[in-house]
C-alpha cells in the first residue's frame, strides 16, 4: 500500500556544475536555458528546477536519457551532490541545511543505495559483502550475520554465502548489491540503473522480483531507467526528465493515455500498452439487470431502453448471468418468464487491477467480460471491442505511427 504521506520532498531543485554556480544560476533564473548557460559560463545545467513528492511506500521510477540528470537529482537526495539550490525534505527535515553529522546519521538510518556496477568487493565474501552495510553501522557482529542471512534468503542466496561474487553470475550480484541494501533495514532505496548492466531475460526477472520485493517489504524506492518500457512496468508513478527538466509526472497509464509533450508522446509509441493499461481504466461502469426485478420481459424493455446489446444479471451484488438481447428477444417471443432460462452463466471474470494482455487471453469472442472485485462483486463490464480500442489507440495527431503502431501491436498480441 502506498501512504500519501511524503517520504522525500523535492523543491525547486537547481544543480549546476561547473566554476561559478551563482552567476549561471542567475542565468537560468533570468530565463536561460542549458545552451546558453554553458556558452556564457562553461557551467552544465544538471538539474533544472525540480520539484517532486514521492509517497511512502511507493516505487518511484526516474526515467530519462543519458544527461538528463537523472543520477545528479538522486544524488542530491543523499547529498552525495550538494544542489545548487532549492530544498530536498526526508520526512520533513531538509537534508540540504543539516549538519554534517546529522547527515551521516541519515545516511545511515534512513537512505541505502544500489549502484548499477554492483560494487561488491571482490575479496569478499557474499555474506560479508551483505553484512557490510551493517558493519560501517557498528551492529554486531552475531546480530548482523544474521540479518546478512536472513537477507540473502529474501533475494534467494542463502546458498552462495560463503561464495566470492565472481562465482555468482551478473544476476546474483546484483541480487548481493540489492541484499546488501535491504539489509541496513533502510526505509529508502536509491537504485540508480541498477538493472542497467544485466541480460535483458536476467533484468525481467529482477524487475519482477523487485515488484515483489516491494509489496512485502513496503520500501519507499526511488528507480532510476532510462528504458521507458521498464520504468512503466515496475513503477507506481514515473517522472520523465530531459535536459535537467522535469517534463511529466505520473502513473504508467496517465503517461501513456495522455502524454504531456510530443517528446514523451514519442517515447510511448514504442511502449506495450497491454502491459501498461489496466482492465479498470477502460471498463464500463453501465447498468446491470437485478435479478430480484423480476422477468425476462422486463430485461428485455431495460436492454430495449438504454440500446444493450449486453447486460449483466446481478444478484447481492454479484453477477450471475449475462443476457444477449437477441437471445432474450426470441425467449420472450417464445414466452420465456425466467430470466434463469435465458442468461449465459459461463462469462469470463476479471479483475480491475488486471492488466490486458492478461484479459486478452480471457476475452471470447463477442462475449463481454464482467470485472470483479475481491469478494466478487460486480465492479462493470468490458466489451472486447474495449480491449482491441485500449491496446491500439496511439496519439491522434500522428496517424501514420498510429497506424503502424496498431499494426506492430496486434501483431505482438497474435504472435
Ligand atoms: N561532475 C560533473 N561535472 C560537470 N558536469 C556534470 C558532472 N556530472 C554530470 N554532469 C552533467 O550533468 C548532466 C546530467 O548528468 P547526469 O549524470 O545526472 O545524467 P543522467 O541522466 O544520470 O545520465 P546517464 O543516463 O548517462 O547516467 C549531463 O549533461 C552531464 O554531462
Ligand atoms: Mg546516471
């Protein structure tokens, strides 16, 4: 569950890099942009005026191509960079003003890192790799081969503890990196590319266990990626960066069903939306039949009045049934009473947090899908139609990617 309550607080964020900081600052602050501040001062805009609220518990991706400034703006966090300007809050306290030994104290307690190159020593063993953290910590020594272990029975190593990493694959150790950094017990994770050095089979596997990962332990994790694919499939919300600039936050569907600028449109043409969109985005919330009103006539006027070709029979809030208005007109026509004679029982069912490649495969033909919840109560409906319509729409002011787009996505579907 993610908690609304602000873990890390960005504000008005600038890094700039170079000899002289203020005076470029001033620069960009008058309205220049990178190219003009580094022709006028040889100074690089890192970070450009940032400001981002990232939840408790929520898996935070930052996406964005090499330079945008993706590593500068997650290092301010741990002030590995001190920002130029602007506040970066970590449960209400401003990192940017504390001491240097208060910040020591919140590295220590509160924020641990995972590097893309692992960063394991060598000579060490995997379990003393993972009990580092804990050492430079002053835990002792019995207490931390313990959590050491226990850790490496999260990421599934428990076997390779007393192995060097070079008998580990690229995989494992960045699983060794990953356990190192839970392991500090840390409410915050900084994982800057860490999947970015891995086989592309080896970093799905990584993604998806640390999607799992994430529901059990409840980490506020912040994800750094430039791959727009990854950064939509793992994370709760993405923030999409170039040149320093922050240029949309928002969960994996709001940037793909509506992208704020024809630079993130771009990047979404190449993304999976069966992957990314979820079946409650595009189900219908329409009106169901209560099996308690009564007869097949009556269903049949309701169908008649509000133009259904589909409507779901419901019971104690459940659906039961599905009618076809051509069935149930030749029922009636017959002189059918009992809805029950009528209504088709074996409908598909999903689920709104599904996914529609997942419904896709449900889907029958021509047969609508009722959506449930948990306790299996009807939530709405979806048409199959809806399916094919999600999966394919592409942005409308480019027909010819939409079309190709389309084209490329049903494929993927039927291969
Ligand atoms: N120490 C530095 N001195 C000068 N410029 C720097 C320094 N570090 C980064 N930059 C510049 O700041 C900008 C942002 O760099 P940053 O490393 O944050 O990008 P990034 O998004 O992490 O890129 P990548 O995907 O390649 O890791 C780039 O233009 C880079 O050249
Ligand atoms: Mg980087």
């Amino acid at each position: 569950m993610i908690n609304l309550r602000p873990k890390v607080r960005i504000e008005n964020l600038v890094k700039i890099y170079g000899e002289n900081p203020q005076h470029a600052l001033h620069l960009f602050r008058e309205g220049g942009n990178r190219d003009e501040i580094l022709g006028a001062t040889g100074n690089v805009l890192g970070v450009a005026d940032v400001s981002l609220s990232i939840n408790e518990g929520e898996l935070f991706v930052i996406m964005g191509l090499s330079g945008s400034g993706k590593s500068t703006l997650v290092r301010c966090i741990n002030r590995l960079i001190d920002p130029t300007s602007g506040h970066v809050y970590i449960d209400d306290e401003d990192i940017v003003k504390v001491s240097k030994e208060r910040l020591r104290e919140i590295r220590r307690t509160k924020i641990s890192m995972v590097f893309q190159r692992f960063g394991l020593f060598p000579h060490k063993s995997v379990l003393d790799n993972v009990q580092y953290g804990l050492e430079v910590r002053g835990i002792d020594a019995d207490v931390r081969r313990q959590k050491a272990l226990d850790t490496l029975e999260v990421v599934g190593l428990r076997q390779w503890a007393d192995y060097l990493p070079s008998a580990l694959s690229g995989g494992m150790q960045q699983r060794v990196g990953l356990a190192r950094a839970l392991a500090t017990d840390a409410p915050i994770l900084l994982m800057d590319e860490a999947f970015g050095a891995l086989d592309p089979l080896i970093r799905r596997g990584m993604q998806e266990e640390l999607i799992r990962l994430q529901r059990d332990l409840q980490k506020t994790i912040i994800f750094i990626s430039h791959d727009i694919q990854e950064s939509l499939k793992i994370g709760d919300r993405v923030a999409i960066m170039k040149d320093g600039y922050m240029v949309q936050v928002g969960t994996p569907q709001e940037i793909v069903t509506n992208p704020a600028d024809d630079y993130i449109r771009e990047f979404t043409l190449d993304v999976n939306r069966a992957q990314v969109l979820t079946t409650g985005a595009i189900m219908r919330s329409e009106q169901q039949f209560s099996l308690q009103r009564g007869s097949a006539r009556l269903a049949l006027e309701d169908m008649q009045d509000l133009s259904r070709h589909h409507m779901f029979v419901i019971t104690d809030g459940k659906p039961v049934g599905l009618l076809v208005r051509d069935e149930l007109e030749a029922a009636v026509g017959r002189g059918v009473q009992d809805v029950h004679q009528v209504m088709i029982t074996d409908f598909p069912r999903v689920q709104a947090d599904m996914n529609l490649e997942q419904v896709f495969s449900i889907a029958q033909d021509g047969i609508p899908l009722a959506v449930v919840n948990d306790g299996g109560k009807f939530e709405g409906m979806i048409e199959p139609t809806d399916i094919f319509a999600g999966i394919s729409a592409a942005p409308q002011n480019d027909r010819q990617a939409s079309a190709a787009h389309r084209h490329a996505t049903s494929q993927q579907l039927v291969s």
